[in-house]
C-alpha cells in the first residue's frame, strides 16, 4: 500500500484442507446431485493430484477419482465428522491407489532389483534434477512410500498396513529409494557427488 502500512492477505485453504461446510455434506448425504458436484469442484483436483504423484499415471488417476468419487456416492452416510471432510478423502484416495497398485502387481518381487538398478534414462542434467521425473523412475511401491511418507505424512505404521509389510520393511524401501533419489540430485548439482 502506498501509505507504508501492509494489508493482511487471509488464505484460504487448498486441496484436502479445504472445509467441507454442513449444509453442503447434509444435502450430499440426501443424493442432492448439486451438493455432489459441488465436492468433486473442490476436492476432485486435489485427488487427482495425489493419485497421480502415486500412480505416475494420468489416465489411471483419473480412473481413481472416478471410482472415489462414485464409492463416495454411497459412502458419504458412513463418514461420521471425526476427522475432516478432507482427512477422510484423502483416506480413500489413497487406499484406492494402493489397491490399484496391488492389482497391477508389476512391484511383486521386484521392487529390490528395481531399486538397485533406478538410473535415469538419459545424461541430460536438467531432467535428473526434476522431482517428478526422478520420482517416475522410481518402482511404483518406491515411489507411493516415498509420496505417502514424505510429501503426504503417513506413519511407517500406516503404510505397512496399507502393503501388508513390516514397518521395517517401510522404513527400508524409503530409505533405499531417498538415497538414490539423493545420490541423482547430488551428482547433478555440483557437477560431482559428495564423497564425505
């Protein structure tokens, strides 16, 4: 502002944290096919993003929304307030992707070999240090452990239960995956790796 003093710019929130008002929910929860379109207005980009961080898949993270979306249909009585209306989404997204990878089983005993072998495909220094090209070439397991736990905040106890593994075996994948993540990003900026 031109006299010195500063205006406060209130956000408001984006993708999952988004509220959900009572009236909307109330209606939706009636088959009010207004209030349902009204849900996927504000929620419906914030899934696909996150389906699609997982997948690394367009088209099969708009089949996820899809399908959330229509579960959600006859769902919605079953969501009862104690998280919020995001939180509870954001559940549903993601177990959908997990299943989706699950039926895909391309991560079935691979997913060690997968990891010792990650390179990128080609020695051009710019796409070596974009984050969603590095994370594509992860193995799909690496890849929605590393956007579950990193990006997302899901606990190692969720995510195992979520695959059906140990913690440890959780807490190893990530490992493993950051690390070659890392060792990519710092052979990139520096022109060499750090040998410390």
């Amino acid at each position: 502002m031109a006299d010195g003093s500063s205006q406060r710019v209130e956000s408001s929130p984006i993708g999952f944290a988004q509220v959900l008002d009572d009236i909307t929910l109330q209606r939706a929860r009636r088959g009010d096919a207004d209030a349902f379109a009204a849900i996927y207005d504000r929620y419906g980009v914030a899934c696909y993003n996150l389906a699609l961080r997982i997948l690394g898949e367009p088209s099969a993270a708009q089949d996820i929304v899809h399908d959330v979306f229509v579960r959600l249909i006859g769902g919605l009585r079953s969501f009862r307030g104690d998280a919020p209306f995001g939180a509870w989404l954001k559940r549903m997204v993601t177990n959908a992707t997990i299943d989706a990878l699950r039926g895909r089983q391309r991560f079935i005993d691979v997913e060690d070999e997968a990891l010792a072998t990650f390179a990128p495909s080609t020695d051009d220094a710019e796409d070596r240090v974009d984050a969603w090209a590095l994370l594509m070439r992860l193995p799909p397991r690496a890849r929605a452990i590393v956007v579950l736990h990193e990006v997302e905040g899901y606990t190692h106890k969720e995510l195992a239960q979520w695959f059906g593994q140990s913690e440890s075996y959780s807490k190893s994948i990530l490992a493993r995956a950051l690390a070659q993540l890392h060792g990519r990003v710092g052979g990139t900026i520096g022109g060499t790796e750090d040998n410390d």
